[in-house]
C-alpha cells in the first residue's frame, strides 16, 4: 500500500481553515493519479520542498509526467521560495526560466528548458462560490431560462460600467448569430460607446455583418422584413468580394464602403479585432486570419489583461476563448441554447456563466442599459 499525506485550505467568508488527511492507494500509478487531481482541486502534498523539473529533450515535446495546468492561480515551490506561475490557462506546462515560472503551450518549449514534472511543490487556488458571490452574485447559479433576462442585463451593466471606470478590458466573443438575430448593430453600440477593448469572432461574424451594412440583409434575409430577397443567396459573397477588392476591412472603411456594423465601429473607434478561419470559410475576408496558430497567438494577445469576457452566441470559439483564460476572468456566456453553456463547463471553463435567451434581444437591452 502507498500512502500521501495531503493537506488544503479551504475559505468561506474570510474565515480560513486547514484539512489535513492521507491518501491511500494499492500501488503508485493509482496514487499518483488521486494526487494530481487533488493537487487540481488545490489540495498539495505536504513536506514538498520544491517541485521537481526535467529538461526538455527535443523542442515541442516535454518528459512523460510534466505537470499539466489549469485555469486556476497556481504557485510552485523553487529553492524554498514561492513563485506564482504567470500566464495561467489550462492545458499547458510549466516552464521555469531565470527563477521565473510561466505557464506554456507544448509548441513553445525549446529543447533543455526545465519543466516542472510531477504535482510535488506545486499547489492551486481555486476559485470558491463564496468569494464569487461578494462580486457577482447575479452569476452565481446555474445555467437557466427561468430567470428575468432585464435584472441579469442590469447587473452585467454595472459590472461593465466598474470595468471601464477603472479602465479595464472587457472582450467580445460574437458568432454570426448576433448579425442574424438583429444584435449587429446593438453590438456596434456598445463598442462605439467605449466599453468592448476587442473583438474576437470567426470570418462568418465579419462576413454577416458587412453584409448587413452594405445590403441589409443576413444569409439572404432582409433583417427589416424577415423575408428572403430575390438572388440574397449572393450577398454574402457579394460582400466578400467588395471587401477583397479594397484590401482590407479597415481600407473598406477608409474608401466609404463600409458605413455602419460592428466591423465599422472597431475600425472606427481603433478596437482591435482578430478572426480566426476555418476549413468551412467561404471568402474568407482579407483580414481572415487562416493559419489556425497565428489566430490563436492572435486570440491570446487580445485576451492578455482582460477582466471580463462576453462570450455571444458562438460555440466553439466560446470554448476555445475559455481555454485561453485564466479562472479569475469574469466570463458571461449568452445563447439561446443551454447546451453551449454545459459544453463549456465540460471543457473545464468552469467560470463561465450562462444566460439563456436570445442574443439580439440581449445585446439591445445591455445597449440600452449601458447608454441610457
């Protein structure tokens, strides 16, 4: 029998309290595997000095048991000092350079760098519901329709109002179902009111939205009227073809082409926006980014520094933005299916939140909330 003296510390209410207790396992392989996911949940083994680090034997590799990250705060233990990990995200490792700790993607470790192996040394700080609650307690419930969509808009207004006085970030997360369901231009609102720091969304999200300015329609679908208009299966491509022709999004604005959308008011009030391709993109626009890792260098750049993220009726790329972030990021997932909400805390984004309604009814009443 293998044994594993654990220790945590558990907090409620600023009051603190330690458990301490053993683990028993019937060989080390299983033990091990309790221990990491303990270590996961902020447990850490006690009389660990430090952490143990292996050299990387060939760049974009890592040895066998590297330690792998979560969204958490995590700390690890180097010489008999404390040192937090920067740049935390899940599903990385940890790589220690000059007595600094930073979290890193496989593709960028580099042969000889040491990186922490094993759960020795290291210890996480969840995220508890009752530090939640003091903050954003409108968020902190499980994902349901039966709530009134006006009070948690009310809420989120506020909390964006506080962002933005103390001048923080706040980053958008938009599918082309915003466009779709009318939100386009509600969304366009609150970026030229100064309270989205980026954009980061698909080719579809600019692809819609400009075709909405320049034809008003989505998908063919005149938005004024709900009705399909004659040959409106080409005005996406239309669109497309206009943007291809100046160059760029920015230059379409720049020559009067693009008068009005949410890609107007990015380039208009200089937030940066990233959109990341994929094998289904027709087009794609210019500004398209079709190398899957230069758009997630991109999305990572965006999202450095951001407080809070409005994820905004778009599946994957909500997933692959609650990958990228850190657990403390204030994270709202708004879609009319709950089941993008579930998928997203089954990825282990468990901070995001979900408010289940229509995206474009939403983003009119945040609109209003906000400019009101």
């Amino acid at each position: 029998m293998r044994n594993a003296p654990i220790a945590t510390s558990l907090s409620a209410f600023g009051d603190f309290s330690t458990v301490e207790f053993s683990v028993t396992a019937p060989d080390r392989g299983r033990l091990d595997r309790i221990v990491e996911n303990l270590v996961s949940l902020g447990c850490h083994l006690q009389g660990e000095s430090r952490v143990g680090l292996k050299p990387s034997q060939m760049d974009d590799t890592v040895p066998d048991d590297f330690y792998s990250t979560t969204n958490y705060r995590t700390v690890v233990r180097i010489g008999g000092r404390e040192i937090e990990v920067s740049g935390q995200r899940m599903d990385g490792c940890i790589v220690v350079r000059e007595g600094r700790a930073a979290c890193t993607k496989l593709r960028d470790v580099r042969r000889g760098d040491p990186v922490v192996c094993g759960h020795g040394g290291v210890e996480v700080f969840p995220l508890f519901k009752e530090r939640e609650k003091q903050d954003f307690v409108f968020m902190a419930s499980d994902v349901s329709s039966e709530k009134r969509v006006e009070i948690t808009v009310t809420e989120i207004a506020r909390m964006m109002r506080a962002i933005r006085k103390r001048r923080g970030r706040i980053v958008a997360v938009p599918g082309p179902v915003v466009v779709h369901t009318g939100g386009g231009e509600h969304l366009g609102r609150i970026v030229r009111a100064g309270y989205v720091g980026a954009v980061l969304a698909g080719n579809a999200l600019a692809v819609h939205d400009i075709e909405r300015a320049l034809y008003g329609t989505s998908l063919g679908v005149h938005l004024d009227t709900g009705i399909p208009v004659v040959e409106g299966h080409k005005n996406h491509m239309r669109a497309i073809n206009a943007v291809r022709r100046c160059g760029s999004i920015a230059r379409a604005v720049e020559q009067g082409i693009l008068t009005s959308g949410v890609m107007y008011e990015c380039v208009r009030n200089g937030v940066p926006f990233a959109l990341a391709g994929s094998i289904r993109d027709d087009g794609p626009m210019p500004d398209t980014l079709m190398d899957l890792i230069e758009a997630q260098e991109a999305y990572a750049r965006l999202l450095d520094g951001a407080e809070a993220v409005l994820m905004l009726g778009s599946m994957l790329h909500s997933i692959g933005v609650g990958n990228m972030i850190p657990a403390w990021v204030k994270t709202i997932c708004v879609d009319i299916n709950p089941a993008v909400v579930t998928k997203l805390s089954d990825r282990g984004s468990a901070q995001a939140i979900g408010i289940v309604t229509d995206v474009g009814l939403f983003l009119r009443l945040l609109a209003d909330e906000l400019i009101s």
